[in-house]
C-alpha cells in the first residue's frame, strides 16, 4: 500500500493536532477535511492548503478516494459518525469516548468487524513515553506484581469546547466520559495482569449550583481480582494541568508525574522514579511526554496498523471497556453503591 489517504472530520482545537499529527507521518497524507462550522472550514482552507474541505461529512465520504478517517467531534455524535465511516469501508480512528453507551460501542466494534475495518480508540496516553514507560516497567517485573496503582490528576476547569458542548450534558453524556476516561482506561492496563475489573465506586461533588452534574471533584475504586485496585481521582478546582500516576507491587513500586501550564503544551516536565530494594532510581524519558506529542505517535501506529497490520494500541474492545467502567462509575454515584462490573457476553 501507498501513503494512507486520510479524512479527517471536526475541525476544532483538538482536530487541528490531528491535521497536525497526520501531516507529521511519513506514511500518510491528509487529503479531505469536514468542518461543521464557516469558520472551523475557513481555517481549514487556510491551514491545509492541500487538503479538500467540505461542510459535510457525508459528501467527504462520497466524493473522495480515503483509506482512512479521523474523527474528532463532540461525544455525542461518534457513534452515529463513526457508524458511517465504517459503512464507507474506512479505517476508523475515533475520539474517546468511543460512543455515550456500551450498546452503541458493542454495535460500532461489531460494525468494523462485519466491514473487515480497522477500529482504533484515541486513548493517546499509551503511546506516551511516560504512562507508557510504566506499562513497560510493570510487564517486565520491575514491582513483582502489581497490587495498587493511583492515576490523578489536579487541573483548571475545562475548556467548554465548541458552541459550549462540553458543558452541555446532554451531549457529553457524562464528565465522566472526558477526561477520567484515560484514567480507567491506564488502571485497567497497568493492573491488566490481575484479570478483568469486578466493581466500581466511585464519589463525587461540584460548585457549580446551576449545573450539579457538572462535578469539579471525582473519585473512583476499581477492584480486580486476586485483592488488587486501582484509585481514579480527578479535580477540576485547580489550576495547571498535573497528572501522577503511583504503582506498587510485591516487589517494588513506580511513581510517574507530569505537569504543564496547560494539557496541550509543548513544553511539560515530566519525572519517572522506581524503588529497587532500598534505592530509589530515576528512569530516563526517550522523549518528551504529552498528548501533543503523543498524538502522532497514536497516527503513526494507526498508520502502520492499516499498510502493515501490526497491532492497534488501543482497539474497539479497550474503547469498550474504559467507556463501560466511565459509566459504571456514574451509575455508582447516582445509586451509592459500588457497580458490579462484567465482560462483554
């Protein structure tokens, strides 16, 4: 195969990077945009000056020759999307959260399988040098094996994104769904080896009187089998953007941080520390840690998945599961209980 021939639908701030990361791939070239506004198309025309713009997605579909498509809208409308991506015969690099319900990802996975196309979930944070660093570490016993591990993160509220749609729960589903996706979605892979998730309970509050579902603070227990867990933890009252993420295991434990004036910033520092007996060990970085960076790793792996078929880094299935535990955890909180949790049958 050529270069993939991407689409690339949303053109918003997040969707920019992905124009950015494709043009960053050697292997792939971004040949059409579909923007939902004048304006999103307008940058478009004058960002990617040889890419075809359109103002509908479905005429990007129909009209141009695509291997591939990128899709980069608000929650809501993955899953109807991303449905007709695949019913385009395209690969599909989908945006978390995969889709507002597990019924809607088990049709989306069982969409790409009946249409032999690839589906990839924008969990970037596994490619990361860093949070992927950890993965690394844990697989090759560096903490015997693994019984606890905290994801948090301290940050300024969120941007409430195009038209206000983050702030809108009828179209984010649930804050749940946003950010301490990526959390979920790096407790379940860092504690893979103990088994599927059993339960979820999960705590929360807010500030915000006119919107009480929009909560600022958010906690999470996620049990595995064999007594170990994880704790996902995240609050939108501070400032910055610092995330840490602490692992031990019988024989070890491993503490990663990363902080940035924003999450989309070039420049963050970044620190990986190990426990080796009574030593404590700073793990060199290969690369600089972020989701800027992370992205085009994230197309470059896509990329290869589609021309050479080497494995996604996070499929449908895992896109799957970090949407069911999101939504378990929500169900915690309205019923103040911890939620049973099963695989797909």
């Amino acid at each position: 195969m050529s270069e993939l021939r991407f689409g690339l639908i949303g053109y918003g701030a997040w969707g920019s990077h992905h124009a950015r990361a494709i043009n960053s791939v050697s292997d792939a070239r971004l040949v059409a945009v579909a923007g939902r506004s004048e304006a999103s198309q307008e940058r478009a025309r004058s960002e990617q000056p040889s890419a075809k713009v359109y103002g509908d997605y479905r005429e990007m579909l129909a009209r141009e020759d695509l291997d591939a498509v990128s899709v980069v809208l608000p929650s809501d409308l993955h899953h109807e999307v991303g449905s007709a991506v695949l019913e385009s015969g395209r690969h599909l690099l989908l945006e978390k959260p995969m889709a507002l319900s597990v019924e809607d990802c088990d049709r989306l996975i069982d969409l790409a399988a009946a249409r032999g196309k690839l589906l990839a979930i924008g969990h970037e944070l596994r490619m990361s040098s860093l949070w992927g660093k950890v993965k690394e570490l844990v697989d090759a016993g560096a903490v015997g094996e693994p019984l606890y591990a905290l994801v948090e993160l301290w940050r300024k509220p969120y941007r409430q994104g195009s038209s206000g749609w983050r702030y809108d729960i009828s179209r984010v589903g649930s804050w749940i769904l946003e950010e301490p996706i990526h959390f979920f979605d790096l407790a379940r892979w860092y504690l893979s080896s103990a088994g599927d998730p059993t339960t979820v309970y999960a705590s929360a509050n807010g500030s915000r009187p006119d919107h009480p579902e929009l909560l600022d603070n958010f906690s999470a227990i996620v049990n595995f089998p064999k007594g170990r867990y994880a704790v996902v933890s995240q609050t939108l009252s501070g400032w910055e953007h610092h995330q840490t993420v602490k692992l031990t295991g019988t024989e070890g434990a491993l503490w990663a941080s990363w902080s940035g004036a924003m999450d989309r910033t070039f420049e963050p520092t970044a620190s990986l520390k190990r426990s080796v007996g009574d030593r404590i060990e700073e793990v060199s970085l290969m690369r600089p840690s972020g989701e800027v960076y992370e992205l085009v790793e994230e197309v470059e792996a896509f990329t290869r998945a589609v021309r050479e078929g080497t494995r996604l880094p996070c499929t449908g299935e895992d896109g799957r599961w970090s949407t069911y535990l999101c939504l378990a955890a929500e169900r915690s909180l309205r019923e103040k209980a911890p939620v049973a949790v099963a695989g797909r049958s």
